[in-house]
C-alpha cells in the first residue's frame, strides 16, 4: 500500500506525460498487488477501486498547461519540515 502511494506521488510530479503515465501504471499495478494479498473484503474492493482509478488517469489525456514546477516546489517544501510528512 505504501508504495503504491508512493508511486501515485510520483505520478504527480513527474517531468512529462510518458513519466506520468508510466507512474500510474505502477500505481494500478501496486494496488492491484495489495488487493490481491488483502484478506478484508471491504479493503480488497477499496484497493481494487484505486487500481482502476490510476489506470484511468494513465489512460486520461495530459493536462495541458499545468505548471508542475509550483507543485514541485510546494513537495520539496513539505520535505524540508519533518512535522509536515504525516
């Protein structure tokens, strides 16, 4: 679970489209992963449900103008304050 948060992260600030795509693919991946190995079912249909959502935002059409540099800087700002990572 935790990495497929991770690679939904990474999605999100990823340099260009193909990066992106690749990342949410990852994601779908992961999640698919963790459905798989969970025994609850209520988690296993959650799980199963944000597979397909990253898959969907894998397939969606890039954003056309948005400016990733802001939302890096607003992470890289995150990471500077230990208090603010959880």
């Amino acid at each position: 679970m935790a990495k497929a948060e991770a690679a939904e992260q990474k999605a999100d600030v990823a340099a260009d489209d193909r990066q992106r795509e690749r990342a949410w693919r990852e994601a779908a991946h992961l999640w698919d992963r963790a459905a798989d190995r969970e025994t609850d079912g209520k988690r296993r249909a959650q799980y199963a449900q944000k597979a397909e959502a990253a898959r969907a935002k894998a397939d969606a059409a890039p954003a056309v103008g948005v400016d990733r540099s802001a939302r890096v800087a607003e992470l890289a700002e995150k990471l500077r304050d230990p208090r603010t990572l959880n």
